[in-house]
C-alpha cells in the first residue's frame, strides 16, 4: 500500500479522503490555498501543503492548477493523488500529469477518462457494449441547422446536453423549434465556460423519467463488480438535492438487468476504481445509458451503508494495483439509506447561496445516523465554492424507518449562521408522494413552491441578535419546529 497519499481536494471529501488513509494506514498530505487554512481537512491532514494563486485569481484556482499540484504532491513525497470529486477528478490531463511525474492517480487512466467523459464517445463504447442508448445524434452538432434537422426527425421536446462534462452544465430542454434556437446557443456559452468545450449533442427527452445510477468497482485484473442502485430523482435544475439505496421504482430483475449492463459497459471501457453508470428509466422500467462519472460521487455514502463497503478504502486498494478483495456474489445489499445534501443555501429565496460563520453546531446522532462535513463551531465558509456543507446520511431497516429516522435527525440538526436547505429536507420527507416514492426527476418543479410558513417569522429579534453576539446564549432551534434561524436573520438583516 502507499506510504503516503496527496489529497487534491477541500470541504468534506477531503475529510472522507483523509479519514480512509487514517484506516489502511496510509499518511496523507492537504493541498489547500490560504483561504481554507482553518479547515477541518488541515486540521485532520497528517501534513498539509499551501497552494498559490496569482493575484486577483479566485481561490478556485489553486484547486484547478495541475502543474503546481503535481509538484506539491512530488516535493512532499506521495506516491499517488486522491482528486475526490469536482474540481480536477475528471481531468484526463490531470491523470496523465501524475502518471508522467511518477504518481498514481486514484482513478481511471488518462485514456479511460477521455474515452468517457466524452458523451459521444461514451455512447458509442456503450453501444458496442449493447447497453441501450437514449435516441439522439451521433456524435456533436455542427451547427444550429443541423440540430433542428435532428430535433424535427426525433420529434420535440429534446435535451442539448454538453459532450465534455455533466452536472447539469450545458444542458437546455427544447419543446419547439424556437426554443431550441435559443438553448443550442446557451448551452454552448456555457459548455465552453464549464468544460472548454462548447461541443453539444441532442437526446430525446424521456418524460418523467427516474435517474438511477449504479455503483461498479473494478481492478487492473479484469475483475469488476456492481455495488447495486441509487435513486437520483429528487433534483433541481438538473443538481441532486437527495438520493437513496436501493430505489423504490425498481423491480428486482430491472435491478439486476442494470447491474450486469454497468458491469458490461465498465469491461469495455477498461474501467479501474470506482465509478458510477447513470440510467434514465422510464415509467415503464426501461432503461437508457446515461453517461458515466469516472470518480467518487457525492452520494457514494448510501451504497457504503447498505453494502458495508468503504468504497474510498477500495479505490486506495485498486489503485495500489491489488486485486478486488470482493466478488459479486460478497455483495449484499442490506436495509435502506437516505442522504440529505445540506447546503449554504436559502431555499425561501430560490436557493439563493448565502455563507458566513458557523455561529452554533450540534449534529444529530445515534444508531445509522452518519455526518459527512467539515464544518465545526466558528468555522467561516468562504465563498469562493459551491454550496455543500454537509451530508447526512441515515440508515434503517426499510423506507419507511429510514425516512423517520431521516426526519428525527434533521430535527435534530442544528447549524446556526445562515440559511441551510435543513428546512427543505424536512418538507421532501414530509411529502406524500415522496413517501409513497411517487416522483420522476420533475418532482420539485411540480411540488415545491417555497417552504410553507411554520409560524415562526414573529420570532423575537433581540433574541436572534442576542445570540449571534453570544455564542454561550442558548440558541434556537433550526429544525423548522420551534425557530427557523434562517427566516429569522433575514429579517433582521443578519446575513452573518
């Protein structure tokens, strides 16, 4: 095993990097630019290394500068880099960096990603595969003229989907000739700004679908297994707001039919590590091959809980060039899991993003509740990230506990300083249709219409003021039941 690993990242997947090392005993090394000195991940890092920016560059930067990452990586002795997920962990650039500079990469090879994170590309290792394909164009659009010739002979509506890169950048949905002259431009602006890349391609759109991605694990030896599903449905604007294992949608031979289709299409792509197959199924469980992130998902916690796999601990062990320590037949998918993402932002203002410092945190526990977070008391989120603060992840015995045992500890939860989507957790495992697992990737455009009003807006603010300016004064609840913190700030103009 590696004597010591370089961990490319920030926020809470540089905690759950770091943590995995700590296990296999394996010592690990921080790059983080100034801005985040006083993180958790400095603090845990058996070594940290200070990356730089030129002036007036975003601290974005830093985690985005292969060349200065290698070589921080090299001058503090690792052997291999851990990327996480975001920033660089797609990079086939950065893959093929380390490998030049002598580091192994934690995650597929340089070719593997290319081959991949093309979607075009990808469709056509998939198809070859026999995976089934969403219909749509083969291969880029050349022009606007050529995307509506496509479009007329699919018939609308149609999605424009950037072929560098996911995440919902580069994506517009087109129901008509005019809006597909509109979104074809837009998605290029923004596949160019997101990816480097302003290349787009047409998809059918599939109404109401469900998007249920499978978790694979492969070697250098020709072994790959699946680890089971994820239900990825509950989205907003193409971002996963909350995902579960296994899905309440599927049948059992569905299940194990996109099983044996990851496991195929993971053998022909050449796949090593971890790595995730995302579906479209429709209402009548036919599946369609999505595409295929080639790191750590965000949401890979669920499929740690029901499996009891750590899956960051198997991606260290692959990547080490050691065989699977476990076969198909090892994996047993065991009770229920939800993951809430906990976010920096207002869901009273449509999501608005809104930092500041951690005024008070208590984080819920007890048996199969899991935090995944960085956060701690007076820790100031900086701005120059995205949104995530937090994972909660709660297991039980099936659904209906979990989503119980999901509700307590988000009552449970308090984090004080700003707005949070705590609140809109609660409301989505209130929801009656969400309970009775009733909902596509349209749920939240046709449910959500803001948070209901609790009552609590008349909270007194002296007492909110009070609070923010003694840290020992006893502090609401922000679990949406006795005192909604985030409300209450904005009335008072608060935003700390």
């Amino acid at each position: 095993m590696f004597s010591k690993v370089f961990v490319a990242n920030r926020g809470e997947i540089a905690c759950r990097v770091i943590r995995a090392c700590r296990t296999l005993g394996v010592q690990s090394v921080l790059g983080f630019h100034e801005v985040d000195r006083a993180s958790l991940g400095v603090r845990l890092a058996d070594f940290s290394y200070p990356l730089q920016t030129a002036p007036g560059e975003s601290p974005r930067a830093a985690y985005l500068d292969i060349e200065q990452i290698v070589e921080a990586a090299r001058k503090s002795g690792c052997q291999a880099v851990h990327p996480g997920y975001g920033f660089l962990s797609e990079r086939a650039e950065f893959s093929e960096a380390c490998r030049q500079a002598g580091l192994t990469f934690i995650g597929p090879e340089p070719e593997c990603i290319t081959r991949l994170g093309d979607k075009n590309q990808a469709r056509e290792v998939m198809k070859s595969a026999g995976l089934p394909l969403v219909p749509g164009s083969d291969g880029p659009c050349e022009s606007l003229e050529q995307a509506l010739e496509i479009a007329t002979g699919m018939g609308y509506p149609v999605l424009i989907k950037a072929a560098g890169g996911g995440g919902g950048r580069g994506m517009r949905r087109a129901y008509s000739e005019e809006e597909l002259k509109v979104g074809f431009e837009q998605a290029k602006r923004e596949a160019l700004a997101s990816f480097g890349n302003d290349s787009v391609y047409l998809e059918k759109y599939i109404a109401r679908p469900r998007h249920i991605e499978i978790q694979i694990l492969a070697d250098n030896h020709g072994n790959v297994i699946h680890l089971g599903e994820r239900e990825c449905s509950v989205q907003r604007r193409f971002q996963k707001m909350l995902e579960e294992a296994p899905s309440p949608f599927l049948d059992e031979k569905t299940r194990q039919a996109m099983g044996t289709a990851a496991v195929e299409g993971a053998r022909a792509a050449g796949y090593r590590g971890v790595g995730t197959f995302e579906f479209l199924v429709d209402e009548n469980k036919n599946f369609y091959f999505l595409e295929v992130n080639t790191r750590l998902q965000v949401e890979h916690p669920v499929t740690e809980e029901v499996t009891g796999v750590d899956l960051v601990c198997e991606q260290l062990w692959v990547a080490n060039g050691e065989k699977l320590r476990l076969s198909q037949d090892d994996i047993v998918c065991r009770g229920w899991s939800i993951e809430c993402r906990i976010t920096c932002e207002d869901p009273d203002l449509n999501f608005t993003p809104a930092v500041g410092q951690v005024r008070g945190l208590r984080l819920p526990a007890g048996p199969g509740v899991r935090v995944d977070t960085h956060l701690y008391e007076g820790y100031k989120v900086p701005n120059d990230f995205d949104s995530m603060l937090a994972k909660l992840i709660v297991t039980g015995s099936d659904r209906e506990a979990t989503i119980g045992r999901a509700l307590g500890a988000l009552g449970e939860f308090e984090l004080a300083g700003f707005p949070t989507s705590i609140p809109f957790h609660r409301w989505l495992l209130q929801h009656p249709r969400f309970a009775a697992g009733d909902f596509s990737t349209h749920f939240l455009e046709e449910e959500f219409q803001g948070l209901p009003d609790d009552g609590t807006q008349d909270l007194d603010l002296l007492t909110v003021a009070a609070v923010v300016k003694h840290q020992n004064t006893p502090r609401p609840s922000l679990n949406g039941q006795s005192a909604n913190w985030a409300r209450s700030s904005r009335l008072s103009g608060l935003r700390t």
